[in-house]
C-alpha cells in the first residue's frame, strides 16, 4: 500500500495509475492524514468490489456503534447473551 499526498495525486498520476494497475491500494493523504483510499479494480468486478467494500464499511459502522455503546453504558454482546440464556431458562 503506497502513501501519496493530495499535492502528490495532482503531480504523480503516472505513479498512481501504476501501482493501482499492479492491484495495490492507494492512500491519499492531507496534511499527513489518511483521507482516501482508491482501490484497484480488477477488470470484470466492478459490482463485486463495490459490494465488498460497502459490506466492510457496514460492518465498520456496527463495530463503532457496539464501542459507543457498551461506552455509553449499554448492554455488551456478552450480556446480551447471557439475558438472553437466563430467559429462555425462565
């Protein structure tokens, strides 16, 4: 996975062009940050590598709201197993 910064996409293309084509990712930066990813397509799985990717970014989105909250003070995973245990128990 190559670094390159949002200045370096204007002036660098060529570069970019050829490590996509070689089915690496490319990370764009702003001042230092990650800001984007572009991804590599390989030819004939366009749909499936948009699938793929917006199921990675549901599952993403589950994780962040899972921490928020058993941050925030609800019920974790494990707990909600355990009520449930204890009420098919019942």
């Amino acid at each position: 996975m190559e670094f390159y910064s949002a200045r370096e996409l204007r002036t660098n293309m060529k570069s970019i062009w050829k490590e996509l084509s070689e089915d690496n990712d490319v990370v764009i930066t702003n001042n230092g940050k990650p800001c984007a990813l572009m991804v590599g397509i390989p030819e004939g799985r366009f749909e499936e590598t948009v699938r793929a990717l917006r199921q990675a970014k549901a599952i993403a989105a589950m994780d962040r709201m899972r921490r928020k909250a058993e941050k925030d003070g609800f019920m974790s995973d494990q707990e909600i197993d355990e009520a449930v245990k204890e009420a098919r128990k019942a």
